[in-house]
C-alpha cells in the first residue's frame, strides 16, 4: 500500500529533516508513529500525503510512483486517504456539519446520498448537539472530533492522523481510538503520529520510531 | 478544454444563479427551490466586493453605449444609403442661361421618358435656395446668386436605368447638364460608418481588455485571501477543475449582476438620448445634424438585444478569466 525507499528530505539549503527513511505499510495494518517533538512526524505524514515532495528517493502510494503523478492524479490518491491534522484545518464559514461532509461533496454525491450518514458520524463522535455550530464556536476538542469525523467519513483505504487525542479528555481519546480500531478492523490502514505513551500502550501495534531524522520500526 | 467547459455548464446549479445575483436580503426570501442548501463552499465576500462589482458594472455600461452608438449610426447610415441610392440627381448650370425654365423642362421630360425611372422631380429656384438656408441663412441675396437647379430622379431599383447611357445622352443632347449619381457619398458614408463601426470594435476591445485584467488581479486576490480553504480541499481530493468552479461560480454570478446594472443605466441613457439631444441640441443645424448622424436617437429593439447580448459575454468573461485564473494559480502551488 504504502513503500518508502531511501527517502530524504531537505527544506531548501538546510539539514536533512528525514534521511535514508525505508518502511512498507500493508493493507489491513496498523501503525503508531512516534519521536520528540520536531523528529519530523508532521513532515512524513505530508510525504505520506503528497503534500511535500522528497528530495531524494522513492515514495509509493497505492503502487504509484508520487513522483510520477500530475495533479490530477494526486487528488485521486487523496481521496482514498483521510487525514486528521494537528491544527484540525476547519473551515470557519462552514457548520460542523458542512465540514465532515466536504470529501463528500468534493466527490460529487448527492446530499441527499450522506445526509443521515454524516449526522450519525458526528452523534457518534460526540458532536449531535453541535451539528449546526460553526467552528469557531467549538472547544478544542470539538475541533479535534470534527476533524477526525471529516477525515473518515469517505472510509478511506488510508487514515493519517497527527497527534488525533492531543486535545482531549482521556475518555474521548479512548472513544477515537476505538473509532480507529474499528475503522482498521473494516479495512483501513491507520497511521497515527503521537507522542501519547499511553495511548500507544492501549494497543499493540508497531511503531514506527523518528530520531534524528532516521527511521526504525520497533 | 470545451468538452470540459460544457460539462461545467450542464453541472451548473443554475437554480442557485438567481441568488447569486441578488442581494441577500432579497434571496433569502425566494422559494426554497432557489435556495442553496449548503453554503458555498469559497465564501461569496471573500471574491466579490462592492468596488469590484461597480467597476465591471461601469465596463459593461461603457461597452452598452458604445455598441449601441455604433449600431444607430450604423442604421442611420443604412438608412441613407438606401435613400440615396435609389435617386440620382440632375444639375442644370445656371450661368449664360437665359431661359432656364424650358431647359428644365426639356430635361425633364427626356428623363422622363427613360427606362428604369419612376419619377421625375424639378426642384424650383426657391427649393434650391431652401437647400443652402442652414449654411447661408434667409437673405435675399440668394435670390441674386447664380443656384444650379436640380432636378430629382427617382429609380426603379429592381429595373435600374443605364446611369452612364443617360449620362452620355444628356452631355449630348444638353450643354451644361451634369448626373451625379451619388456614388461617391455612398462611398464616404459607407468609409464614415466603417471607421465609426471600428472605432467601436477598438473601445469594446479595450473594456474587454480592463475586463479581463481586473478579474485576473481579484482572483489573484480572491485566492490569495481564501488559500487555506483551497489547501483543505486540496487535502480532501478537491480536482482543480472543482476548485475553479468554486470561484468561478462567485464570477459568474458577478459578471451577471455587473452587466445587468451596467446595461440598465446603458438603456435608460438610450431612452433620454432623443430628450438630451434636444435639450442640448445647440440649435436647429446642430440637432438636424445629429439627426443626420445618428437618426432620431431612439434605440430600436435589436439595438437593447445588443445590451442584453454585452451583459452575457461580460459574465461570460468573468466566468472564463476567472477560471483560468484560478487553474493557472493552482498550477503555480503544485
């Protein structure tokens, strides 16, 4: 599914953030990422988003060469991957609602298609009151849910999600972890960046290591 | 490209347009079918602000006027050459005639008895006179002027007469008659009404430029300020071809507001036109030349369509540049 061969990656003239990074990630699987702050967790999920392109070696996504892709291409790529972001990347003019609904409406389905579909995603993740709330009028954990809610309602093949509990209770992070689970168990590889231990803990999952730009599965 | 910009507009949600193009508080009270459920995806005041919307308007009032000066000048030049070529005129040289009227007479009558003529018309010495007032005013020292007579032949222009043979003939038959056919007034109208028909084109082309120019800058803008909204649906697997639409939408329905205002005031101008050019006439000469330039003044009903068809292609200008716009912006992210 996913194939990283030799893969650097520079900004600019600076130091290598990434170095000699290989890792394969299987269909099905699931995965923690984890390092201290600024080993680079953010920047590989982009690489892993193609949202940044490496400087040097192979990066594959769904058997394709993201090198080789034209734009086009990359968004149909993108489609099939859901991402959670640390700063949750909202749109403030949109309710909660419109915003877990947008991959969606970006395929091109009917409202009518995901309407109850949506609504019940966001019961679940704890949001039924906040349907029509606009994000600036949420806590930092609704974000955090909204986000999550946003990432996964395509059922993507792919989940991508940076540090997804950073921003709530124990017994929500728990909730979108089972979420997770749930979403792997139905097929969907999950990727998730944290520094949370005890989050990592709940499960045992591999863990995908960044130190010192370098990668190791452990 | 036209494959995709056909499918742009069969996709199009037309029954949104509407309220577009009105203000919210009128929009918001049409029936549900007009309504949009969803808010648009790319907020409507982030692309369209008032400054934006009165410039297009002023272009589209700009290119209203010009079209529409240009077709009535257009017709009322038509309408002359039509007047003029269907009548010849015959001169008489006054000077070492002592019996001007029988030669009149007798040139009449040989004019009359030519085929392709309809009718022959000798103007007296007082409609000739009549026909020098607006340049010399009423004196009577026109009386004492030697005035060549004419005489005004009419023809049959499904059955036109052998002009040259008749002209030949009356250089025969008559010293000092001469035909002027009108060919070369045809000739200079038809110069004047080119050269007014492609002083139009020119201004129409340079709206359609300044059009152009500032939709491409306020979608520069519109994107620049929207950018977080274009990368989040980058991240959801937005096509560019969606993000375009997206702005393109919010163009449209500019360009359509724009150019209805614009074509409004445009058409209320077309309608005081004949009140102004009397009221600012500056006289009888200068009214009757107006007149003779432009008509009555009075746009006809092809001549609106015009505006209606001005108000089209500057929404579908905006539409258009502001689509390439944004796919040439995006391309410069990737």
């Amino acid at each position: 599914m996913i194939r990283f061969d030799n893969v650097g990656l520079r900004y600019g003239n600076g130091p290598e953030i990434l170095r000699d990074v290989t890792f394969h990630v299987l269909p099905g699987s699931f995965h923690f990422l984890t390092g201290p702050s600024g080993a680079g967790k953010t920047t590989l999920l982009r690489l892993l988003f193609m949202s940044l392109r490496p400087t040097r070696g192979l990066i594959f996504v769904f058997g394709e060469n993201v090198s080789d892709l034209s734009a086009g291409g990359r968004s149909e790529l993108r489609r099939r991957i859901g991402i959670v972001f640390q700063d949750f990347r909202l749109l403030d003019h949109l309710t909660t609602w419109e915003n877990v609904a947008l991959p969606l409406r970006v395929m091109g389905k009917k409202e009518s298609q995901y309407k109850d579909d949506v609504t019940d995603l966001l019961r679940w993740v704890g949001l039924g009151e906040r349907i029509n709330a606009y994000p600036e009028i949420l806590s930092g954990g609704e974000k955090q849910r909204a986000a999550i809610a946003r990432a996964v309602i395509g059922r993507p093949e792919l989940l991508l999600a940076d540090e997804p509990t950073g921003n709530v209770d124990p017994v929500i992070g728990n909730r979108l972890l089972r979420l997770f689970v749930e979403l792997n168990r139905l097929g969907t590889s999950v990727i998730i960046a944290t520094h949370d231990h005890a989050l990592m803990d709940q499960l045992n999952a591999p863990r995908l290591m960044l130190h010192n730009g370098h990668l190791h599965v452990r | 490209m036209p494959v995709t910009l056909l499918s742009d507009i069969r996709d199009y949600p037309w029954t949104n347009l509407l309220t577009g193009i009105l203000p919210v508080r009128v929009a918001a009270r049409l029936p549900s079918r007009f309504q949009s459920k969803q808010a648009p995806i790319v907020p409507a005041a982030s692309v369209a602000g008032n400054a934006l919307t009165v410039v297009i308007a002023i272009m589209s009032f700009l290119a209203c006027l010009t079209a529409g000066a240009v077709y009535m000048v257009n017709q009322s030049a038509q309408a002359w050459v039509n007047d003029i070529s269907s009548e010849i005129t015959v001169e008489l040289d006054p000077v070492n005639e002592a019996d001007i009227e029988k030669k009149m007479t007798l040139v009449s009558l040989f004019l009359a008895k030519q085929k392709g003529i309809t009718e022959v018309k000798p103007l007296t010495a007082e409609d000739s006179a009549k026909l020098l007032e607006p340049w010399l005013g009423q004196s009577s020292a026109l009386q004492a002027l030697p005035i060549p007579r004419l005489i005004a032949v009419e023809i049959d222009r499904s059955n036109p007469p052998d002009i040259d043979l008749i002209k030949t003939a009356l250089s025969q038959n008559f010293e000092g008659v001469t035909l002027d056919d009108h060919r070369r007034w045809q000739a200079e109208i038809r110069t004047l009404t080119r050269s007014a028909a492609l002083g139009g084109i020119a201004v129409l082309g340079l709206v359609a430029a300044a059009t152009i120019a500032v939709i491409v800058s306020a979608t520069r803008s519109a994107m620049a300020s929207n950018r977080e909204i274009i990368e989040v649906l980058h991240f959801v697997g937005a096509h560019e071809r969606f993000i375009s639409s997206e702005f393109e939408r919010h163009f449209l329905g500019l360009g359509v507001r724009a150019g209805l205002m614009g074509a409004v005031a445009a058409a209320i101008a077309f309608l005081l036109l004949p009140l102004m050019t009397h009221m600012l006439g500056g006289g009888t000469v200068t009214t009757a030349e107006t007149q003779r330039l432009i008509g009555s003044g009075e746009l006809d009903l092809p001549g609106y369509f015009l505006c209606v068809l001005v108000v089209i292609v500057v929404a579908c200008l905006c539409m258009i540049t502001s689509r390439l716009g944004v796919i040439r912006v995006l391309k410069s992210y990737a």
